[in-house]
C-alpha cells in the first residue's frame, strides 16, 4: 500500500521535495518499507511544477487536495497565515495527516491546530518550521523528553546573522549587507521579517512551547531587530570580548517563562559566538543532559526540504504500520509569560550626540536618575559634523529602569541626534 500525497506550493522546497521524492521513492522502500506516491501538486503557478517533472498531477485549486479522499498527507508549504490557515485547518478536518514548514501559522494558531487534528486522530508535523535542515523539534519532542529543560538559545535567522557576520567582519553598513543577503536569496520576500525579529520570534515561539510544555504564542514574544546596529557597535562589542548576534532567547524563571529576540552580546569564547553566516544554531540546556547545541542550514531548498521529507516519512510510516498517532501536542501546563520589566542584564547603549560641553553629563545624570549604574562611558568618533557617538555600558540593571532611562533620553531633542542602539548582554 502507498501511503498518497499531495503537495501544495511548488516553491523553492516544494520543488526541493519533488525532487526528493523522485529520486528516493525506491530506497524509502527498501530502506523503510514506506512507499509515498505523490499524487497531487497545487501552486499558482503550472510551470513550477512542470519544472520538476509533475505537470500531470497539476491542479490550482487546493480543494482538489483537501477534497480528494485517496489522499492521506498533505505538505503544506505555502507559508503564511492566510491561505494556509484554511488549507492545514481544513486538511486536518478532513482527516488527513499534514507536515509543514509554516512557522507563522505554527506559531500563532499552534493550538487550534492540534486539537483538530486530536479530533480526527491524525498527526500534524512541522520539524522544518525552525532551523531549517536542522532537527531540533524531533529531539527536544524525542531524544530530550526526560529533561526539565531550562533554556533554549537560537541563532534561528540566517539572514541576519550573515548580515552581523558581513558587518562585524567585512565592516559592511546595515544597508549593504541587506542588499547582499538579498542579492544572494537568504532573505524572505519580506525582509522585515527578518530584520525586525519575527521570523526568529516565531520560531522561538515554537520551541518555547516545545521546551517548556507551555503554550507560547508568536504575541508573547517580546521582538527587537537589528536595524540599528552598525559597524562600530560590532567593533565595540568585540574588544569587549564579545559577539553580537540576534539571539531569540527563552528561560525557565520563577516568573514563568522569558522570551525575547534581540541583539544580544555573547562571550566570544561562547559556542554561539563562532555561529557565522547563513548558519543557524540552537543551544538547549536540560537538567539531565546538560549543554546540547543543535548546528547547520538554516534555510534554502535543501535543508528544509530535508526536514519536510524527513516529516513525512516518519508519518508514512504510522501510517503504513497503522500505528495511531503517537505525537501531539505537549503543551499541558499553563505557565506565565515573565514580564521583560524583571528582566537583570547588562546593557550597551550608544547614541550619537552634538560635541558641546556638558552633553555627556546630562546624558549621565538620566541613568543615575533611575538608579542605573555605569560601568563604563566613553565618547568616540570624529568631531567633523560637531557629532560624536557615545557609548554606556551599564553594571546588572533591570530593564524597566533601563526602559525609564530611553524614553527620558528620548525627550532631549536637543541632545540625542540618533536613535539608540540597545544589545542586552548574555553572559
Ligand atoms: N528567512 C529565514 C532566515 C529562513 O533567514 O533564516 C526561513 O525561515
């Protein structure tokens, strides 16, 4: 018996697991016993799937999929929360088994997605949805289940990362790196998504929700970019000993759980600190394993459409077994989202300021004001434009008060000719 496919979005990884299909179908046989057939493929666009050979099992209209009962699994890789939400809500309702990448949808409607496909006793997969290539939602559901896990560190977005590696590394603006991670087909269609944070506060979402048992949705994840990092800020961090990544970030506290993405400074002797380019990597930390770091693609045709078909083999072989689906949702109790005010931490703050007398003082007196205490200040850059960058870095303050000290900076019009640039520090 086959178990039957049908594939909707025939893009980059659609086109990647065509391809895998076709040239593997023969050794999941043998190696597994599982023989998938693809039946169906659905996109906009005909050509796509002609391209890799399938322009017989063509349709444009998902229902074709949803609607076909033959049909056992369902790919879904159009990404989104739209479409999407209808085609993998619907799918499951169906009865059908789904796997998909789509960390967006996993992470705003995780919920209503597994108790659908609860009802209709059929599995919902979606390893690709974070860290590309890499497994990470299969071991922390598998390998690690034994753990109390206390943190999760992702490196989780490659586009950004290539972009600090470009900048901290080569000197590039924040402008060019962008252009070059376009140029290069890293970034997604929208880049704000990654620059601002969201692709990588979904996927912390997803592995929040994974690590701690607890449901974590993409709204409670507190989300800051890189927009504002430059290259003197990555020169800075490094003779400080330090790395700067976009570092989405997720700890067990007795407030609940911590979840944030932003810049972030790591020691350099750090595992993460060495974590370069398009590369991704996840730092998992239990109580009986210790420290496990998870490393590779993070993205492109190959690396999730690994993931994907490494999904669906696993489901086509329950189904070929006819073993009951044996991985839901794990999300069984109930812990609060931690305030980011309680968040301690040590904070690198630089703005650029006019070069007069008694600006770094003023500037000074409003950390002192709300009780936060400097490590050290230091004032650099040329004077031509009567323009000079400061930079503080503070002793352990606690973010509300740091959050105090930016708005009150914010009102000195006068004095802040730049929008701070924030990094937490990570130690
Ligand atoms: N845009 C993502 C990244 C890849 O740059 O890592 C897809 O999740």
């Amino acid at each position: 018996m086959s178990v039957k496919i049908g594939l909707i979005g025939t893009g980059t990884v659609g086109g990647g697991c065509i391809d895998i299909i076709k040239n593997h179908r023969e050794d999941f046989k043998r190696h597994y016993g599982v023989d998938i057939e693809l039946v169906r493929v659905c996109s906009l666009d005909r050509k796509e799937a002609e391209a890799h050979g399938v322009g017989d099992l063509f349709t444009d209209d998902f229902n074709e999929i949803i609607g076909d009962p033959e049909i056992d699994l369902v790919i879904e890789l159009i990404g989104g929360t739209g479409v999407a939400h209808t085609i993998v809500t619907e799918a499951l309702k169906a009865g059908k088994y789904v796997v998909t990448a789509n960390k967006a949808l996993m992470a705003t409607a995780g919920e209503e997605i597994f108790h659908l496909a609860d009802e209709a006793n059929v599995e919902i997969a979606f390893e690709a949805s974070v860290g590309g290539g890499i497994p990470i939602i299969d071991p922390m559901k598998h390998s690690l289940i034994s753990n109390e896990v206390s943190s999760v560190l992702g490196i989780v977005n490659g586009t950004t990362n290539y972009m600090l590696t470009r900048i901290g590394e080569d000197g590039l603006t924040y402008d060019a790196a962008l252009k070059e991670a376009q140029e290069k087909g890293f970034a997604e269609a929208d880049p704000t998504a990654d620059v601002d944070g969201f692709d990588a506060a979904a996927k912390i979402a997803i592995l929040a929700s994974i690590a701690f048992n607890s449901r974590v949705v993409l709204g409670d994840v507190k989300t800051e970019g890189i927009r504002n990092i430059s290259p003197v800020d990555l020169k800075n961090a490094r003779e400080m000993g330090y790395a700067v990544k976009l570092l989405a970030i997720a700890h067990r506290t007795p407030e609940g759980i911590d979840v944030r993405v932003h810049p972030t400074m790591i020691p350099l002797s750090h595992q993460m600190a060495n974590v370069n380019g398009v590369f991704n990597a996840i730092y998992v930390v239990g109580d009986a394993v210790g420290e496990t770091m998870f490393f590779g693609e993070g993205a492109g045709a190959g690396p999730a459409a690994s993931a994907v078909m490494g999904d669906v083999l696993d489901v086509a072989r329950r189904i070929t077994l006819g073993v009951p689906p044996i991985v839901g949702c794990t999300c069984t109790d109930k812990l609060p989202i931690a305030s980011m005010d309680s968040l301690e931490t040590r904070y690198y703050i630089r703005f650029v300021v006019p070069d007069r007398t008694g600006v770094l003082a003023k500037a000074a007196e409003v950390f002192s004001r709300h009780d936060v205490s400097l490590r050290s200040v230091k004032q650099q850059g040329t004077s031509e434009h009567n323009e000079v960058d400061l930079v503080f870095v503070t002793h352990t303050a606690r973010e509300k008060n740091i959050r105090a000290v930016l708005d009150e900076l914010a009102g000195l019009s006068d004095m802040l000719l730049s929008e701070p640039t924030v990094i937490r520090v990570e130690d």
